[in-house]
C-alpha cells in the first residue's frame, strides 16, 4: 500500500489498503492504534480518488479507533513511544485534508484543533508537526473567509518559528508577509503597514528571496496606502513600481496591470487632473497596442479615460471617449443615448455617435438577423 501510494497509484493502491485495515480489524483487536493508523490510510488514499463518501466513513472509523486510544491512557504524557505519539498528532492533520477535499472545511478546522491539542501535549515544542497545523489552521480560517481567526493562528506560526527555528529565515520572512496581509484583511490597516514597513527592508536585505516577491510586497503596501486614503504615498509608489515593470517585462504582460488605473484613480482624487489624464491616456495606447480594441482591458482603460476627462470637466472628449467604449460594448439599451448625440455641435462626434449605431445594431440581433443587416447595408 505505501509502496503505490509513494508512486501516486491511488486506484491501484486500494484494495491493498482495504486489505490491510480487514488484517488490521481481525489480528490487532488489542491495538486500536494500528487500526486507527490503517483507517487513516485508506481515508487519504479515498480522498486522492475523489471517492469523498467512503473517505468520510473512514475518517469516522480511524477517529473512533483514536477515542478508544485516549481512552485507554495510550497517549498518557511520558509514553515511551514517540513514533506512536507523532503518528497519532499528525493522524488529525491527514483526515482533514480529506475533508477538506470533500468540501467539509468546517469540520476539517476542527480536527485541526484537536491535532494542535494532541501536538501540545504529547509532542516537544519545536515538532515539526506543529509548524504544519498551526500553517493548516491559519489556510483553514482563511479558505472559511474567517480573517480574525486565519490572522490570530498565522501570528502564532511566525512567533514559532522564531522561537524554534530561527536559522529559517526564507520561511519566517515568507510567514511574516503572509502575517501583514492578513492583518490588512482582519481590517488592521495601519497595524499592517507598519508591519509591511518593518518588512520590506529585510526583505530586500535577503539573498533567498525572489525579487518578484520584493516587489509585490510593495505593490501590496502602495494599495494599503490607498485603502487608507493616503492617495499621495500611494501614487509615489505606484510610479516607481510602474516604472520597475515595464523596464522588466515586455508590453503584453505590463498592459491592463490593475496599478495603471489605480495610480490614474490617486491623482483623480488628489485632484491632480493633468497627471491623471497622462496616466489614463498612457494606459488606453498601452492597452490598444499591446492587447487589441477588443480586449477587456482596453475597454476597462477607456472608460478610465473618460471618467477622467469627465471629472476634469473636459466633457466634450469624455463624450469622444466614450463613443469609442460604446461602439464596443453598448446595446440596444444605449441607443437612445447615443442617437441623440446625431445633433452634437461637433462633427467628430457625430461621426461616432453614427458609427456606434451602427455597431450596436450590428449585435443586436441573432446571427440570422445580423447577417440580413449587413446584407441590407451593402445594398445601400
């Protein structure tokens, strides 16, 4: 069962496993623990063939056999077999990984919690096993969208590390950013930026690190500075973080990248409206070269131009501006609008005003319909 458990033969692996929990049920009646350890497996390997209602009934099974362990004093503290207290700590932390491949991540929070019980009494301090549930119970929490409780068990998993495994320093940095983010989502706000300014130094400072993860740690600052309305740290930020990746990467991947509109959105609200309209712009050419008209970002950075331009009170280029959107995206429902734009002052927009009509009717209809409208056009 190990063997092709090892090689990822799940399918294979089963009736091995069934095989031994049935030896296990009629040889071991006095050793609830390998029963327990046997239904364990055979959980896990269900769990890895999405077989999830027979994983459950073993689950069930090992955490019955596991009572009657506890029962018994098996696990009382001074034990003399360390192998069999570590199996049992961790037996926890493997069934609810089954369930949470079952979607049951409630109960799976709750086995995590036993499993931390058991490590604490029965484990030394620094085990191992304890760094891989205090890591489960802070993912668990935060899969449950749970920040309070996710923020609360990551704070204990870096004060861990520190305390007993100091040397790590590429795994406590990685958890300590792991800690500023969920601190921001518990609504911590300038608790997080403090610890995300205390962070980045060492950051920088460390060989082990990639320098992508540098630079999303500061992305990740600039945008907190920006939950907190402090609009003008946010934008001195984001221009050199902008500035940063497009001397790193090539057009496709730096077009549509949310910071853009983010930075445009800063100087908007810092009222710095000519700074604003360059970004916006930039943003709309980027966008349109490197991604096409069509593309979802391109049309999401045209309609930043024109909310721009609007509040600006450059209204006549808002109107401009968004024609061009609309010929893209609009509907029957924006005909009106768009009709009454045939009268416009200016002739540029009247021409687009036309033009948008006329691709809005071009996609109004069903297929059937669009092609006897073309048809119709090309007689004219």
């Amino acid at each position: 069962t190990h063997h092709l458990k090892e090689q990822g033969h799940f399918d294979l692996a089963i009736p091995f496993a069934e095989l031994t929990v049935g030896m296990a049920r009629e040889q071991s009646r006095d050793r609830p623990d390998r029963r327990a350890h046997a239904y364990d497996v055979l959980a896990t390997i269900y769990g890895k063939t999405n077989q999830y209602q027979k994983a459950l009934r073993a689950v069930e099974l090992a955490l019955r056999e596991f009572e009657q362990i506890r029962g018994e004093g098996v696990f009382e503290k001074g034990d003399p077999v360390p192998a069999l207290r570590y199996n049992h700590a961790v037996l926890f932390g493997n069934l609810a990984l089954v369930l949470e491949g079952a979607g049951a991540y409630e109960e799976a929070i709750q086995l995590r919690e036993k499993s931390l019980e058991v490590a604490r009494f029965h484990l030394r301090p620094g085990h191992s096993a304890i760094e891989e549930i205090l890591r489960g119970l802070a993912a668990g929490y935060r899969r449950l969208e749970k920040p309070e409780e996710a923020l609360h068990y990551q704070a204990k998993y870096v004060k861990w590390m520190k305390e007993f495994h100091p040397t790590e320093q590429r795994k406590i940095l990685l958890a300590e950013r792991v800690l500023a983010a969920e601190t921001v989502e518990a609504g911590k706000l300038s608790r997080g930026i403090s610890l995300l300014e205390g962070l980045l130094p060492r950051l920088k400072a460390s060989p082990e690190l990639e320098e992508w993860l540098v630079w999303d740690t500061e992305a990740f600052l600039a945008g907190t500075y920006m939950r907190v309305g402090n609009y003008s740290e946010t934008a001195t930020r984001y221009e050199k973080l902008l500035l940063r990746l497009e001397q790193l990467y090539e057009p496709q991947k730096v077009a549509g990248y949310p910071m853009w509109q983010e930075l445009t959105f800063c100087y908007r609200e810092l009222e710095r409206h000519e700074e604003a309209l360059r970004h916006a712009r930039k943003v709309v050419g980027l966008c349109q070269e490197a991604l096409g008209a069509n593309h979802k970002a391109t049309l999401m950075a045209e309609y930043s131009l024109a909310t721009t331009l609007g509040i600006a009170e450059r209204h006549d280029e808002a109107v401009k501006v968004a024609l061009v959107g609309l010929s893209l995206t609009g509907t029957m429902a924006d005909n009106r609008a768009v009709a009454a734009l045939l009268h416009h002052e200016d002739p540029q927009t009247v021409a687009l005003a036309e033009q948008a009509l006329w691709f809005i009717w071009f996609r109004a209809g069903d297929d059937a319909a669009n092609v006897a409208l073309g048809r119709a056009v090309r007689l004219i």
